[in-house]
C-alpha cells in the first residue's frame, strides 16, 4: 500500500502515528524544513520538502501509483489544487481537509472525498449523546473488541461461513464486494473482497 499526505501539522503527525500499523509505503510532503528533518529521524517515511503545488514536486511522487492521498495543509487551496491533480493522475483514494460546506460540495463533484473538521467533530460528539454504546464499543479505550477488515483468499471463497468461523474469540460481522455490505449467515457462502470481523482476542490472524 502507498499512501502520500500532504501536510504535516497537527493532522498530519496524528495521522501518520495512528497508521504505523499499517506498514504502508508512506511518502510525506511538506514545505517546512526543519519538521522535515525531524520526521525523517523519527519514521521511517520518504520526506518530501517542497511545494505541494509545484507541479515538478508532484509530478516526482508518482500519484498514479498511490493507493491513498490525503491533503491535509492549513491551506484550502493548497489542498484543492493538490487533491484534484493527484485526482486526474489516477490515485486510487483522494480525501482533502476542506473548510466550508460550499468548497466540500465542489470537491465531492468532482470525484475527491471532502473532510470539514467542525462537521466531523460534530457528527462524533452526537454519536456520543445518540449511540454512546456503539461509541464505548468502537472505542479503543473503552471496549475489549478489536474490528477490523481482512482480504478474503481464493481458497476460503466459496465455503459456508460457519465452516470457516470455527474460533470462538473471532466473529464475522459483514461481507464486502467493493460495492456492498452483507450480513452473512451460518450457511451462506463466502464471497467477496473484504470481511469485516470483530475478535475479543486481538488476534489478526484469521484464515
């Protein structure tokens, strides 16, 4: 997987810690020299220092082979301008940090996925008032449950989910086709990309 991120304030440090698990290729770009240089001491990440809008910089971080692009800078145009040309290079997953609900209406017309951080924040703090056990549930902090998404192996499709989910510690919430969500039953067949499972052990290791 790579991932290229744009910006690296307060979002942008917060977000490259919590996808260390990943084990993601991950390209950071950002104008500031000296966080730069301490971001390449401290992860182990291709830093870019330059212009995100320079068209010579952005044409070097090859987008077209970018699974993810987050542009995440202080400044909505720089964000726009970035997000729109890793958009038309062929990246795969495009979201930008977007100030207004007008500018995120433009952006999600034009193929990028909008992010305002009032809207964001808000919608998890009503979560909190109007599903705070779903909230408690999801929450690291809170709950013992580990949810997470696993690519489905050739050699599992096929097969009943209540042959393939034997481990008492590991239950299979949904399946995924890269367009829907299914709720599977003991005796329906596996089938898709992706499998959302929840498991009270932490373990990742589910086929």
């Amino acid at each position: 997987m790579r991932i290229v991120i744009f910006g690296v304030g307060r979002v942008g440090m917060n977000l490259i810690r919590l996808l260390k698990p990943a084990h993601a290729e991950i390209v950071l770009v950002d104008t500031d020299r000296d966080k730069c240089e301490n971001l390449a001491s401290e992860y182990n990440a291709v830093i870019v220092c330059g212009d995100c809008t320079d068209p010579d910089v952005l044409e070097d971080l090859r987008l077209n082979q970018a699974d993810y692009v987050f542009s995440i800078t202080g400044e909505e145009e720089t964000n726009f301008l970035t997000s729109l040309y890793a958009k038309q290079a062929g990246a795969r997953h495009v979201i930008a940090r977007c100030d207004s609900m007008k500018h995120s209406f433009v952006m999600e017309k034009l193929g990028v996925e909008a992010l305002v951080p009032e809207t964001t924040l808000a919608q998890e703090l009503a979560n909190r008032v109007l599903n705070p056990t779903i909230f408690k549930m999801l929450s690291p902090e809170e709950a013992n449950l580990d949810l997470y998404e696993v690519s489905i192996p050739d050699n599992v499709r096929g097969k009943k989910v209540r042959d393939v989910f034997k481990q008492k510690d590991v239950t299979l919430l949904a399946l995924f086709d890269g367009e829907k969500f299914t709720l599977p039953h003991g005796d329906d067949k596996i089938q898709g990309k992706k499998a959302i499972v929840v498991s009270t052990s932490g373990r990742k290791k589910v086929w």
